[in-house]
C-alpha cells in the first residue's frame, strides 16, 4: 500500500514538472519577441497594398516588437502608393522598411513608402529617390505643375512627420533626385545602414519610435523570426501585373485570336487567347495602361487579321507591325516607374510579324494550289479511252472507270484524252495534243 502511494505521489510529481516545463515554455515564448518580415519586389499596385495591410495586421495581432518590409521597386501607382503610405504611418506597431537586397531600388512609389517608416534603411549598393509624378491624360501644363506640387508638399508632410530632410525629399519630386545609400545618411533621408536582414534586426534593437504618440523602445535582442509571404492568388495577381508580363499574355491573346480566326475550330488557340486576353485586361487595368497604346496594338491585330482576307501584298501586315511597336512603345507613358523592356517589345514584334507572314504565306500559296483531291482535282489529268467515245464511252482515270463525253470528235480506245470538266459523275474530254 505505501508502495503504491510512493508511485501515486512520484507520478503526480512528474505531472507536476511537466505541467511545468510546458508552462514555462509557454511563458518563455510569449516573453520572446517576434519580428516580421513582409518581402515586396516589384511593380505597387492594388495586390501589394492589400498584402502589405494583411502583414501588418498580422504583426500587430501577434503583439511583435516590429514589422520589417524588405524593398525592391522601380515604382508605381499612386493610389496604391497612398494606401501603403497610410498604412504604415497608423500602424500600431513599429514599421522598418529595408531597400533591399544589393543592387535594389526604392525609385518613385519606393521612396514615400520608405521615408513613411519608422526607421527607414539601405543596404550597400542600393538607390532610393526619383519620385517624380507622371500625369496620365492629355494635361495642360498648368494642370501637371500642380500635380507636380501635389506630390512634392505630400513628400514633405512623410518626411516632416518623421524628422526627415524635407528639402532633399522634396527634391526627389521636384528634380526626379536619386540617393546612394551614402547620400540618403547624409542627406538625413534614411537613418542606417545595414548589409543584411541579421545586421538590420540587430542595429535596431534598443532604438526608441514615436507610435501613435508613444515612444516604444525595440526589443529584438531575442526574437523569432515570422516571415509573411504573399499567397497563391496574391502571388498571381502580382507577376501577372508585371508590364512585361501583362506585355507578352496581351500579344499571346493576339496570336491565339488569329490563329483561331484562320483556322476556325481548332479551339485551344481561341481558349488560350481569351484566357489570355482577360488576364491582360487586368494587368493593363491595374497598372494604369494608356489607351492609346491599346487601341494601337488592337488595331495592329486587326491589320494582321485582314490580311488573310484582303491581299495586299504584305501592305496590311507593315502596317500591323508598326501600329504595335508604336503601341507598345507608349502603351505605358503615362505610368512611373512603369515600362515594356524594348528588347521584348523588339522580340515580339518580330516574332508576330513573322508568323503572320508564315500563316499568310501559307494560305495564299494553298489558295494558289491547284487542289490535288475531288471533282476540281481531275480537271486536267490525263485519261485513257477504253472504249470508243462517240461522243460518249468509258474512260480509265488513275485505276478508276468513268463515263466521259469527247468534245470535238471522236475518240478510239487507248487513245490518251484530257479532262476539262466534271459534270456530277460524267466527264467532258478531249483528245490529248501530241
């Protein structure tokens, strides 16, 4: 009995401990603090400000001592740019935006979402600056000097609230001004400098923000690390909205409609180009496309299309060509940061050019021809009379009898004829000139 209540205790205590253990467990990870890591490379626009707000949500639910959002952009929209800029300054929690990795830029949109954090931050051989608007419309000159001043007083009030070099941010506006990371430091743009994420975690650890009128005091000198990537369909949405990307699937639309207009029924190529066509629509729509250049490229795709019903001897197909470059050429002008790389506007310009001439070529030469099966195929083949055809016998053409009908005399057996007509299942010929 003593010994089972020996073991009665002994288990209770191991109970005990673990309960323990677990609790201080618990105890410790609740006690440690958590850093996110939000990642955006590449074009702003709506999928980015939406994932940037669910980040920062989920850092804030998670209480984390800081979110940090690593940097590469050429730019962006504006609107977009606006949702991010005020998402960051009413966060509840510190915010780092980090120009990174080397060789990065925060040009245009990049440069307010960073001078927007709290601690801003460059690696090595990065460049923040040329914030620059672009109008988009037919704008008078008036009308973009004051979009132009817009920009630059918003520029002003990011960098005023967060005790940055108003005058040089100003100028990243007003003058399209470019930053090293050197520059930025000592132009007070940015306030560190750090070679990778481990060194920016640690330099920040002990720094003291203003949040929501508090000061809070950054704690990452034990911390884990929680990284928030963006997911499938934000994933999607944001390389689909890429200008090369929304460049190549809006000419893949077009190749799969004039294949699918050539040759009606074989059905992939139309599927394809639709599908194509849709996702193209959105990315031109979400990154501003001018209307101009579409209506350019639509046109060049309606010249390449004529072409198969109207000869014009390669007239039609010229001008497609060059409605698409110039289409593709200004199909973004009034986005910043926004562009199609020339070399893949040059590619695809060939490309669809020559396959529109390979295509053409090829149904003119089938139109030329002569067709080598049914009742057209036979005239003018050579047969042979098996029976006198005076006017009307039998005839053997390629291992088959026929009834045929001598125009201009008669015809005696294995004399050679020629087939100038097919009348249903009985043929006209004539004797065949020596």
């Amino acid at each position: 009995m003593l010994r089972l209540a020996f073991r009665l205790f002994f288990l209770a205590l191991m109970a005990i401990s673990a309960v323990g253990g677990l609790a201080g467990g618990v105890i410790a990870a609740t006690n440690q603090s958590t850093v996110h890591i939000l990642t955006v490379d590449g074009i702003i626009v709506p999928v980015v400000a939406d994932y940037i707000d669910r980040g920062i949500t989920h850092a804030e639910e998670r209480g984390a001592a800081v979110c940090i959002i690593e940097l590469n952009t050429p730019g962006g929209l504006l609107d977009s740019t606006a949702d991010i800029v005020e998402r960051i300054m009413n966060a509840d929690i510190p915010i780092v935006v980090y120009v990174s990795p080397r060789g990065a830029w925060a040009a245009s949109a990049g440069t307010f979402i960073t001078l927007s954090a709290h601690i801003a931050a460059m690696t090595p051989g990065t460049t923040i600056g040329a914030a620059h608007p672009v109008a988009g419309g037919e704008l008078s000159e008036e009308e973009k000097q004051k979009i132009v001043e817009f920009t630059a007083k918003w520029m002003e009030t990011i960098a005023e609230e967060r005790g940055r070099n108003m005058e040089q941010a100003r100028l990243a506006v007003t003058q399209s001004k470019s930053f090293s990371v050197t520059e930025a430091l000592e132009n007070n743009l940015i306030d560190l400098r750090a070679s990778n994420l481990e060194d920016l975690i640690a330099q920040i650890d002990g720094m003291t923000v203003v949040v929501d009128d508090k000061e809070v005091t950054i704690d990452t000198s034990d911390y884990l690390s929680v990284t928030d990537e963006m997911n499938a369909v934000e994933s999607l949405l944001h390389t689909i909205s890429d200008p090369n990307i929304a460049y190549i699937l809006f000419t893949l639309a077009t190749v799969g409609l004039i294949v699918e207009i050539s040759n009606p029924g074989l059905v992939f190529p139309g599927v394809a180009g639709g599908i194509s066509l849709l996702l193209a629509f959105y990315s031109l729509g979400v990154l501003g496309a001018y209307w101009g250049g579409i209506a350019l490229i639509l046109l060049a795709v309606g010249l390449f299309v004529a072409e198969y019903v109207t000869e014009s001897f390669g007239l039609l197909t010229t001008g497609g060509a060059i409605a698409l470059v110039m289409g593709s050429l200004i199909l973004f002008s009034h986005s910043p940061g926004i562009e199609v790389h020339r070399g893949l506007i040059v590619g695809v310009t060939a490309g669809i050019t020559a396959f529109a001439v390979f295509v053409i070529g090829a149904i003119v030469r089938g139109q030329r021809r002569r067709k080598a099966t049914g009742a057209e195929g036979m005239i003018g083949r050579t047969a042979l009379a098996k029976t006198p055809l005076d006017p009307t016998g039998t005839v053997l053409v390629q291992g088959e009898l026929w009834t045929a009908a001598a125009e201009g005399g008669t015809v005696s057996p294995g004399e050679e004829v020629v087939i100038t007509k097919v009348d249903e299942l009985k043929l006209r010929v004539k004797k065949k000139s020596p």
